[in-house]
C-alpha cells in the first residue's frame, strides 16, 4: 500500500473549510480527551461546521440533547481552542 501524504492545506481546501473551523471540526468529532457526542458523526459535524461555520452558532441551532453535549465538550476544550489558535498564529 502506498504512503499518502496530506498537507494541513490541502485538507482544508479539499473540505472547503478554514483552520478555524477545521478546529471545531475537531472538537466536535472527538479527541484523546472527550469521547464522540452521540448523534454527531464525521459527516454531521462536517455538515454543522459547514452550515454554521463555529461551534457557537451551532449550539444556538440543534437539538437541546446534542447541544448537552457539544456544551459539555467545549468547556473542556475551549482551553485548548484558543492555545491552538494562539500557537498557530506565533508559529505561522
């Protein structure tokens, strides 16, 4: 099997999303320190971040249940959003 390589560009041009919300993306679809939220899957949360384009819009626009859990799951990463972003921009 061939190695493929992604760039963090083309993986932004090919979802047709910016990094900002390629990190809400993330947050939303699980990381090593939050489990999946039930009822998002990668095409849904895909979809949210498309529609809505940040997890604050988001929460104003679903369900009361899902929004329990995005709500719990972005406290816990919010601080991690913003060292994200703040990194990205001494880095860039």
């Amino acid at each position: 099997m061939p190695i493929r390589e992604y760039t963090l560009a083309k993986v932004l041009h090919g979802l047709e999303i910016n990094f900002e919300e390629f990190t809400d993306l993330c947050i939303l679809l699980g990381c090593d320190y939050c489990d999946s939220i039930k009822g998002i899957g990668q095409k849904r949360a895909l979809d949210l971040i498309k529609q809505y384009r940040n997890i604050e819009t988001i929460l104003k626009h679903i369900d009361t249940k899902v929004k329990f859990n995005i709500q719990m799951r972005f406290v816990l990463l919010f601080s991690i959003r913003i060292e994200i972003h703040c990194t990205r921009r001494l880095v860039v």
